[in-house]
C-alpha cells in the first residue's frame, strides 16, 4: 500500500544514532589523534559544543507556544463563532422585525411637513431594502475557517439623515467591529499555533545537532584526559 506520509531522518532513531557514531569517530580521529589540541583548545571547544546546543532553546521556546496557542484556539474559535452569531441575529431582526426599519408611515396632523415626510419615508424604504439584501447576502453560518467577512457580497449601505436609522446602522458597526476584533485576537493564536520557517528548519535539525555538541562534548573529555597526571 502506498502512503504520502513523510518521516524526516531526524525522526529516526537509527539515522541520529548514526549520525552520533560518525561525529564521535570524526572528532576523535581529527581533534584527538591528528590536532591534538592543547588544553587551552579544548576549553575553547566548550564554546562550539554549547554554542550548537543552545539551538534547542529556540525550538523549545517554539514547542511551548505551539502547545499553548494549540490549546486556547477552541476558544477563540468559539469567541468569534458568538460575536459573529450575535452580529447576524441583530441583522435578521432588523429585517424581519416590522417597524424597526421595514415600516409605513402614517400621515396625521402631528406628521412632518409632506416634502420631510416623504424623504423620510423614502430613506425607511430604502434602508428596508438594504438590510433586506444584507440579511440575505450574510452567511446563516461563520466563514470555515472563521474570518472576516468579505465587504464584496454586502450590498452599499445608503447615505440616511433619519437620527433613527444612524443609530441603527452604529449599532451594526459596533457589532460587526466586534466580531471583526475577535477574528483577528483569533488570527493572532492561529499564527501562534504555527512554527515559522525558521523553527521548522531547527527542529528537524536539532537531533542532529544535539548529536553533533554531545559528540563533541564527549571528545573534548577523551581529549582532556591526556592531560591528566
């Protein structure tokens, strides 16, 4: 059966034994037989073993915050899921409550005068169809993955002077400003949950390098022995 699935060298046990055996053996024969370094050399060697061993400082840093962003990005889903919930409730009441924006003026004797009535009985209409087309244009579920939502499918929202229907339409910037916040706390644990490139490429690497400074480390005591009286 065949199988896509991909396990780095660096994930074999087998390979970074080897690779741990080869550096031994390479550093014995060049540093111990064939430089003989001094004792001044082999001190200085503890700057390179460790040098390579504080590698696993960056890819145990990147661990733990993979692991902790792992851990509360069900939350910050479901943060985004609520604000995006509650935005899309207030856009379906708006539509579908009549009298809250879908409404018919009646005229009376305490009514505007009929060029005011009108524009504002105008503006109503046309913010009914607004929202209306809103409604209809926002999805009945969150984006999968959650993001934001795309400004292209909602219809413009149109110029009012009606101090009713600006409160209305703050009150959805507010709303949909709130879920947009929440979307992006989200992106930012998203982007916490991922390893960078750079940490990728170091834990891949780091049992080898790891191989590579305990190899060395063990050659240097074989080294400063020698020197023992």
């Amino acid at each position: 059966m065949n199988s896509d699935f991909f396990l780095p060298a660096s994930a074999k046990l087998g390979s970074v034994i080897g690779a741990f055996a080869f550096f031994l053996v390479v550093f014995d024969l060049v540093l111990v037989r064939w430089l003989k370094l001094g004792k001044v050399a082999w001190k200085r060697v503890d700057y390179v073993w460790l040098g390579f061993a504080a590698f696993g400082l960056i890819g145990s840093v990147a661990q733990v915050r993979i692991s902790s962003a792992s851990a509360q990005l069900g939350l910050f889903e479901q943060r985004a899921t609520t604000a995006f919930n509650d935005a899309k409730s207030l856009v379906d009441f708006y539509a579908t409550k009549p009298g809250v924006i879908c409404r018919t003026f009646v005229r009376s004797e305490h009514s505007a005068p009929p060029d005011q009535f009108q524009r504002m009985q105008h503006e109503y209409d046309v913010a009914c169809q607004w929202i209306t087309q809103f409604a209809k244009a926002i999805p009945s579920r969150p984006p999968n993955p959650i993001t934001r939502i795309d400004q292209s499918i909602l219809p413009p929202r149109p110029e009012v002077t009606d101090s009713a229907l600006k409160g209305k339409f703050r009150g959805l910037d507010r709303q949909f400003g709130f879920f947009n916040q929440r979307v992006d706390e989200l992106e930012i644990v998203r982007a916490r949950a991922g390893a960078t490139a750079t940490e990728q490429t170091i834990v891949y690497l780091w049992p080898f390098l790891l191989a590579f400074a305990l190899a060395l480390r063990i050659t240097k005591v074989t080294g400063e022995i020698r020197f023992e009286p």
